[in-house]
C-alpha cells in the first residue's frame, strides 16, 4: 500500500503507462478526471481492464460520490473478479462505507465473488462536514482498507484561495486535517495513506513530505503522475537499518516473552517498541 497511482478511466494511453511504473494500486478513476458525457465510456474501458490474472499490482476504483447518482452505475459495470477495491469519494463518515458495502455485497454475489473480497478506502475529508464525523470510521466496517484524506475538494468546499503557503506547504488549516485522518485511521486500526502532492515536477517537495509523513505513522501516499512512484515507494519502504533493528526488537521480547520492558543497545525498549517494530517488519514484507 505504498503507492496509490491515480489513472484516468477513458485513457488507455495513460493506463498502459501506469501499469509499467510499479505502482503497488493503481486506482482507475471515474470521477474527477472524467468529463460527464465520457463516464460511460470510462465505466467500459475501465472494465475491461479488470482480469484477475496477470499483474504484479492491485487494481481499485474511483467511484463517483454516493449522493451524485452514477454510484450505482459504476458499480455495475466494474465489479467483477479481479477488482481489488473502491475508493470512495466525498463520504461523509462511517455510514458511507456501510452503505457503499452493501451496494458492493450483491454485485459481488452475481458476479461470483467471494463475499468481501473488495475492499473500500475513504478519501474522509473532502468536505467540511466529513471532519466532524472522522471518528465514525471506528470501529472499521469489515471492507475498510484503509483511510486517506484530500485537501483540493476540500478547499474548494471551504473557499479557500489555496491549501499550500509560498513556502509550499499545507496551510493551517489542512495541517490540521491531516493530522486528524491519522488519528482517525489510527482508531479504526487501518492503514492512513497521505494525500497527493500535486505538482508532480516537484520531486524534491514530494520527498520531504513523503518522508515526514511516514514518520509520523502514514504507510504511504496517493499519486497522480507515474513519475512519483519511485520516491514514493522508496520513502516508505523500510530501510535495512531500520528493518534489521526492529527484528532484533522482536527477538528480544520472544527470546523474553515475561518482560515487560528490556535493555537494548542501551536503550530501553518497551511494548509500544514492539508494535511499531512488528509494523515496521509487515511494511518490509517480513
């Protein structure tokens, strides 16, 4: 889940180079990126890309919001075996995933599906009203992935000229947020994902901020260019330093399984150590 690439559904140039950029998910859009008299199309193009053999990557979908009325539509034409996920916009809280869920439930039934297969991932904080309801997402419905947020939808809600200062970083406002969607996926025990650094030219701007952010507990980040998957697999990929560290952390607690706290290297290690050493593992593969 370190990647999130998004492609625009009615362009099988742009999808073609996306599935070569090694994206963990590419995320096939219907909404935003698709002008209305083309969401037909993109509802066809998209499904006929989803196969469940082949890839080396998890293939989600960008629906249209719950409220707009093509919801339905979109699921229709793109449940089928091979779809890993919906990405679901504009929700404004945990009903939404129930109510998304369940729409998902009987198509997966008629489709052959194994019940619960797909899953969902909230962009939860796209509109104003989403923010007071971030803590309705726990306890998490069994679909829910994981939680990221958006900024752009956002400030267009609110009004705001802009969400980033001259400086180039989020303003108070959405730093705000952003700190708010971790904690709320941090509730909810799911993965947080970041959201998008828009200006994709700017790889230096993306590398900081990818970095802080997996320091502070994201696991990785959405994109909208296929030139920011690198550094955004990099930035949230485990170092072998880190990786190395955080076994000798579980080792030391297997090999101690009574000990509450122990000495290591001279530091003292105690059980939050061990969670976060077990993530870093999970986040490497091991």
């Amino acid at each position: 889940m370190r990647s999130w690439l998004f492609v625009p559904g009615d362009s099988d140039r742009k999808a073609d180079k996306a599935a070569t950029c090694g994206a963990d998910i590419l995320i096939f859009d219907l909404e935003d990126s698709v002008a209305a008299s083309q969401k037909e199309l993109a509802r066809k193009m998209v499904a006929d890309r989803i196969t469940d053999s082949g890839r080396d990557w998890s293939l989600w979908v960008r629906v249209n919001p719950l409220d707009g009325g093509l919801t339905l539509a979109d699921l229709d034409a793109v449940v089928r075996p091979g779809l890993a996920g919906i990405l679901l916009p504009k929700p404004e809280g945990g009903p939404d995933v129930s109510r998304l869920a369940d729409a998902i439930a009987s198509r997966e039934a008629a489709a052959g599906i194994p019940a619960g297969t797909i899953r969902i991932a909230p962009v939860a904080t796209e509109t104003a009203t989403a923010l007071f309801t971030l803590g309705s997402y726990a306890p998490a419905h069994p679909r829910l992935a994981a939680l990221t947020w958006g900024a752009e939808d956002l400030a267009a809600d609110i009004g705001a000229a802009t969400n980033r200062g001259d400086d180039g970083d989020f303003t108070a406002p959405y730093k705000l947020v952003r700190n708010l969607a971790l904690f709320a996926a941090a509730a909810a025990r799911v993965p947080a994902i970041d959201t998008l650094h828009a200006d994709f030219r700017d790889v230096e701007g993306l590398e900081c901020e990818c970095r802080t952010s997996r320091r502070d507990g994201f696991i990785g980040r959405l994109a909208i260019h296929p030139a920011q998957v690198e550094v955004i697999n990099r930035c949230y990929t485990p170092s072998e330093a880190e990786i190395i560290w955080a076994q000798r952390i579980v080792d030391a607690f297997a090999a101690n399984p009574d000990a509450g706290a122990l000495g290591l290297d001279g530091k003292m290690i105690d059980l939050p150590h061990l969670v976060a050493a077990r993530k870093t593992l999970a986040a490497a593969g091991g």
